[in-house]
C-alpha cells in the first residue's frame, strides 16, 4: 500500500470515517485517505466551473453543492487558490496623458462587523481600468497607500476626482485634485464599480452569511476579481 500523495509505503490504520470504511495516514507526508474511494479527483473541467463561480455572487457552500465537491476540499482549494493571487494592479499598457482618474472607498468587514475593511480604489475613466487598490482603515495613511499603488504616470498628469473625505486633499496634489458631489457626477463610474464588487463578491454584501472569517481570502478574493475585471471587463 503506497500514499496516493507522496507514494510513501509508510502508511498506518486511523481509525475509520462516518461511512465505517478505514482510514489510512502516511507518516511521511500526513495525508489521510481510504482504499477504493467513491469520488475520484476533481476534474480539471471541475476546478475551471469552479474558477468561474467564484467570481459570482455564491457563497463557497453553494459552490459545493452545485459542483458536487465536498465544502471541505472546495476550502482547501480556495485558500491556495488566493494564495497565489498577486496583490497589486498589473496593467500591460498605461494611457498617461488625456486620463482622469476617479477615487473611491466602500466599506465591508471580516470576521464582525466592528472589524471593518475599507476598499480604496482608483479608476482610469477613460479605460474603466482600475489603477490602483489598496484596503486599510479610513485613515490619511490608507489614502496615501492607495496613492502609492497608482503607476507614477498618472500620479504626475491625472487629474483626480473624489469625493470631500478630508484625506485625499492631504495626499493628492491640490492643482489636480477635484473634489466632487454625487450630484455632479464626476465620481459615477468608480461608485458604479463599488455597486459591481458588491453584486459580484458575496463577501462583499452588507448582510450575508457568506462574508469572510479569513483576512488573506478576503484579500485573495477581492484581487482575483479585479484582475479578471481588467482582463475581460475592459480589454
């Protein structure tokens, strides 16, 4: 008998699952496993149905049930998943002059509600692109994170519209920086993007079950949208 992991041969009884069938661990790699298990691998086709999902609004427990995978394995997934998600904005091409740049923030919260999670987002208006994220508090210094992720390009020409939250007129240049009303209209495209996250993240939803217990996924979750955002969205 061979661990189906690491082919390890050492291998030992453990006790047997709720279906009484016994269960094995190898000792060199920890894997637990049964002989002549009912389900085989998730297929490849699987994981990319799953790869899509994820970027709907659906909790992971109902991703489970509709792909037939257990909530365990499908967690197990994610989390390595949005292991690997960079976290900064990769733009192939930059569109300097011409640009304005729409800023916004939106709340949600990991865990409780008293922990709160802040979305700073930065917005090419021209290319819908987003330019630059960061989530932190509300404070001065989350402004100048977000300020820090936007490609120096725009950070010299752009200008930028945001709404009167006092900490970006400590951080933007002010020969540049335009604050602005919602009735004005300068921010809509960054505030329809927040509605957008919100429709497409379940994380992200004011009252859900399905909000996030673990900082990195929520991370890991927000990130993988936004790439796939600037991928297809705006291609």
């Amino acid at each position: 008998m061979t661990c189906p992991q690491c082919h390890s041969n050492h291998v030992t009884k453990n006790g047997f699952n709720r279906l009484k069938k016994q269960l094995y661990k190898c000792q060199d790699c920890g894997r637990q496993f049964v002989l002549h298990p009912a389900k085989g691998p998730v297929s490849q086709e699987t994981r990319e149905l799953i790869d899509r999902l994820l970027l709907e609004k659906i909790s992971l427990a109902g991703i489970a049930r509709a792909v037939k995978v257990s909530e365990a394995w499908l967690q197990n997934y994610v989390n390595e998943k949005y292991k690997k998600v960079p976290r900064q904005v990769a733009l192939k091409k930059t569109t300097p002059y011409g640009v304005i740049l729409e800023c916004d923030e939106l709340w949600s919260f990991v865990g409780k509600r008293l922990n709160k999670q802040w979305i700073w987002l930065a917005m090419d208006r021209l290319t819908r692109r987003i330019v630059g994220v960061h989530v932190g508090d509300r404070t001065e210094r989350s402004a100048q994170a977000l300020w820090d992720s936007i490609p120096a390009q725009y950070q010299t020409s752009a200008p930028v519209y945001t709404d009167f939250w006092s900490a970006y007129a400590r951080i933007i240049p002010a020969h540049r920086h335009y604050p602005s009303a919602k009735s004005q209209g300068e921010t809509n495209h960054i505030e329809r993007f927040n509605g957008t996250l919100r429709q497409r993240i379940s994380r992200l939803v004011r009252k859900s079950l399905a909000f996030s217990k673990n900082q990195e996924n929520y991370l890991g979750a927000l990130w993988n949208f936004i790439h796939h955002y600037n991928a297809t969205m705006c291609a």
